[in-house]
C-alpha cells in the first residue's frame, strides 16, 4: 500500500463477507457503538475494473503460454492490488473519501472490490468509464 494511503485504520470485515480484512477510510465517522448494518442510508457495492471491447479487424489469435495454476493465481493477486490502489486514487481525485464507509482488502485473484457506501458514490462509478459498478443484496432479504 502506498504512503497516501497509509491513514487507513483497520476495521470490521462487512458482512456476509466471510471475515475478509476490511479497513475504514478516513472521515468516514465510524463509531463501534452505532455499528448497524445498512446504516444511514449506505449501499453496498461490487466494483471491477470495465474490460475493454476486443478489437476488431482478423488479427490472428496468438496462443498465450501455457502457465501453472500458481503463475496465474499470483498475477491475478497482483492485478487486483493494482485495482485496488487505482480505485483509491479514482475517489481521492473525486472527493468521494468521506462517502466510502468500508472497503474489502483485495483478496483473490480477480479485480473486484466490495464496498459500503452512499448511494452517490455508486451514481459516480457507474458514469466512470474505467469501472462496471452495481448494488448487492444484503443476506439479511434473502431468509
């Protein structure tokens, strides 16, 4: 993690999330005693980094080289800490800091992160070229 971003406190994982880490961003007033899930209006949100279109044309498809299972597991670890650090970047350049509650630590493999925030944020990914962003349904609805 970056020097920027290194005022970031550690917090609880959200939930339904499996007990992942989760750290708490800065002016985002959190408060253990008013630790209510969906509090205050927030969402929770699924954000991956938009694939770009394939192009076009009939360029011959070249075969990748064959990796082990471990190789591509630690690129795509790597891959989803890049995407982590420039979706920080994205909300510190958008002033949307104080709007993001909790955030998940990159974890797996792929680019995607989870996070509980209000409902502008998720307005603002989704007209963000670089993101797909959508709300997830608590646990709670399901039972």
């Amino acid at each position: 993690m970056s020097t920027r971003m290194s005022s970031v406190a550690a917090v609880r994982p959200l939930p339904g999330s499996g007990g992942g880490s989760v750290h708490m961003l800065p002016g985002s007033g959190y408060a253990p005693e008013r630790d209510v899930p969906q509090q205050g209006g927030d969402i929770d949100v699924t954000v991956m980094p938009r694939e770009a279109a394939p192009p076009r044309g009939r360029a011959a498809a070249a075969r990748a080289p064959v990796r082990s299972r471990a190789e591509v597991y630690q690129a795509g670890k790597a891959e989803s800490a890049r995407f982590r650090e420039s979706f920080m970047l994205w909300l510190e350049a958008n002033k949307l800091m104080g709007s993001v509650r909790a955030m998940s630590e990159p974890g797996g493999s792929l680019p995607m992160l989870h996070v509980r925030c209000a409902p502008r944020v998720l307005d603002q990914l989704r007209r963000a070229p670089e993101f797909e962003a959508g709300t997830m349904m608590p646990l709670e609805r399901l039972y």
